[in-house]
C-alpha cells in the first residue's frame, strides 16, 4: 500500500470535499502551522517540520506566554530596589535550593604546584559539603607579595578549570573559545582561582570519564532536582564556601575578591553575585538572554542551565540586578547564536533591566555592557581593565 502522510490525508479528504485553504484550516484542527508561516515566529516555523507528530511543546509555549514572571524588578526607587532585592535574593536562593545544601568545614589542602614561568600554578582542595570536595587551582603571580586582590575565574562546559587555567601546558591547546582568562588575570597580578564546578574536570562523576571535555552536568541535574538541589545550585554554593575560605586565607584581601565566568560559568558569576554581597565585582561573559530563549526558540542549552520554577519569578537581568551596586560588566558577541534569535537586541532589554537598578542606586558608572565581535568566545579587551579598576587601583 502506498504510504501517505497524514497532511496529505488531510488535503485529499478535503479536496474531496471541495474545501479550499486547507492550510487555513488544518491548524486548527491540531497540526503545525504551514511552512509558510512568517520567519519572525520561530517556534512556527520549527513545528512545521514535524507536522507528523502530536507534539506538546507548543502547550508549554503557550503556559508560559499565559504566566508573565511575578517577581520582576520594577522599582521606583532606591528603598523599593532594596527591599525587592532582599526578597528576590531569598526567593532565588530558594529556587536553586541553596537551603537545602550542608556546610562543612573547609580543611583546606595544597596538592601540588607547577612553575609556569610568571605565575605558579598551585592545585587546592577545600571541602564544601560532606564528602563534596572542590578542586581549585590558584595562578599565583611571582611579582605578587603578600595580601592581594583575587578573581575568581567561573569555566562554562569543557575541560572545567583547565581550560581558563591554560592547560594542557602547550602552546595553542586548550579550549580556544575560554581563552585561559585565569592566565590572563594571573598575569594582570591578580590571584587567581580556578575552580573546578561539579560535574567538570576533576569532579566528573562516572559517567563520563572516556574524555576530558565531558561532564555530568545532566546527571547531577537529574539526581539533584528530586531533592529541590539544581546544579546551578550546587555551583553557586560551592563559590559561596570557596568565598569563606579565601576570605580566611593570609594571602587573599577579603574585600577585593572578584568573580568572572564566560558561558556556563558567566551563569555561576550571575547566580553567585545574585545570592552573595561579597563579590566585590562581576563579570557575566556570554550568558545573559532572555531566560524564556531556550523554550521559546528551540536553542540548545543543556539541562544544567536549567531552574524549576525559575521562570515563574525571574528574567536573568532581575537576576543581574541583584548584583547592584556592585561593579558589573555584561559582555556578549555580536553573533553569539545563545543569546536568542535577535542576538544583542536580546540581550539588550535584561541589561536595561539591571541598569535600571544602578540608576536607582545612583551608581550607573558600575554597570558597564560590552558588545564585541564575534561569537560564542571569551573576550579579555575589556575584561581585563573593567576587573583591575575595581579590584587593584
Ligand atoms: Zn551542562
């Protein structure tokens, strides 16, 4: 029997009925939409392609659509921002289920150091759960003595800390969209640490061990989320604890930490400097979108960026901020395919969002964002500068 397409049933039945506009009419009765749907509406146009399947994705859509976030930030004034932040503070610490995370005592370790010329490349362990330790490197410029400032340096998905610490030690290996930006700080003479985040480099779980540049991100997703614990998280957790033990060291100043993260790791720096006060300024590098972007658009972010309920509450830029009136930079590529199907038009309204919150406080000067070209890609021209003015002068 010749197959045909349930479409194609579709049109023969209702030519046989001397209907027309059959395109006009088989959305209604349950079908994507045509093909010739308008190239602006992106989720449309995506379901046309699969117009032989029953999907559910569009009923999500449209929930979402139905439930405008009900924590926005939306102050007047600058007693209004502080209390907003207070309260969403709390409730975003809630959703990613920091509450639920068990503090325990440091017992900080030295585990080796490589000499890399200019700086020394020391390998840490600090504990920030029971049984949960995090590895961390500190590039430890030689031309820096004694207390100085530190950044902490947030890796997105690959190798984790290897890559933003310059490893492999070879020239041109490495993670090429990363950079090593904590070689870059480290040079800049800045202290910098390097953590690994759970689910990358040292901390991969099982499950993904045949190469470096996996990670159990999704798996620690999938067992964390029954207990009320996102990876997001875990992450924004273990930063907070590593913040504890580098304000106890003797060669850290406590008030001159920083955190930058590009990719993944721009989303630990977002939700660290959203639950914490101490970072003394941020950098959120190739991460700000419109947190509704992966649902709506169909781009792929992995379930590690994602937070029950989140959405419910929160856009990233009321995340952003959060962060007010600390120093933060927001940087995006011109062409970063993540920040949504407009690119920086995207990203543009969650800045606003959070410069609206400087403006309030009366600090615009310490809100800065940065549109550089190119894609996906770490970016150090402005970086750099942005985080030694706040952290060394
Ligand atoms: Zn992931």
């Amino acid at each position: 029997m010749k197959d045909i397409t349930r479409r194609g049933f579709l049109k023969a039945v209702l030519g046989a009925l001397g209907l027309t506009g059959a395109k006009a009419v088989l959305p209604a009765m349950g079908a994507a939409g045509p093909a010739n749907s308008s190239q602006a509406d992106d989720t449309r146009t995506d379901m046309a392609s699969t117009a032989e399947f029953f999907e559910s994705r569009q009923h999500l859509i449209d929930l979402y659509r139905s439930r405008p976030r009900s924590m926005p930030m939306q102050a007047a004034t600058a007693d209004e921002f502080n209390a907003y932040a207070k309260a969403a503070r709390a409730k975003f610490g809630e959703l990613i289920g920091l509450d639920r995370m068990t503090p325990t005592a440091a017992n900080p370790r030295r585990t080796g150091a490589v000499d890399r010329g200019d700086h020394v490349r020391e390998h840490w362990l600090i504990d920030t759960e029971p049984d949960v330790a995090m590895p961390f490197y500190i590039l430890r410029p030689k031309k820096v003595k004694g207390r100085a400032a530190a950044v902490i340096c947030c890796h997105g998905h690959g190798p984790g800390k290897d890559a933003v610490a310059g490893l492999p030690d070879r020239p041109g290996a490495g993670n090429v969209a990363e950079g090593a930006f904590g070689v870059q700080f480290a040079k800049a003479g800045l202290l910098a640490f390097c953590p690994d985040a759970r689910g990358f480099g040292e901390r991969r779980e099982a499950d993904a061990r045949k190469d470096p540049t996996q990670s159990s991100c999704t798996f620690l997703q999938m067992v964390g989320l029954p207990l009320g614990i996102s990876v997001i998280g875990m992450h924004a957790f273990d930063l907070v604890r590593l913040i504890d033990h580098m304000q106890a060291r003797d060669d850290v100043r406590g008030d001159r930490i920083g955190c930058v993260g590009f990719s993944g790791g721009g989303w630990q720096s977002l939700a660290l400097g959203a639950v914490d006060d101490r970072p003394a300024c941020v950098v959120v590098s190739s991460y700000i979108h419109p947190v509704a972007a992966p649902l709506l658009f169909r781009k792929h972010n992995c379930a590690c960026n994602m937070v029950p309920h989140l959405w419910e509450f929160f856009d990233l830029g009321d995340l952003a901020a959060l962060i007010a009136p600390r120093p933060l930079l927001i940087q995006t590529g011109d062409s970063d395919s993540l920040s949504g199907p407009n690119g920086v038009a995207d990203v543009q309204p969650q800045v606003d969002i959070a410069r609206r919150a400087y403006q309030l406080l009366g600090c615009q000067d310490r809100i800065a964002f940065d549109v550089f070209h190119g894609g996906h890609r770490w970016d150090a021209a402005k970086a750099l500068p942005w985080v030694g003015r706040w952290l060394t002068a």
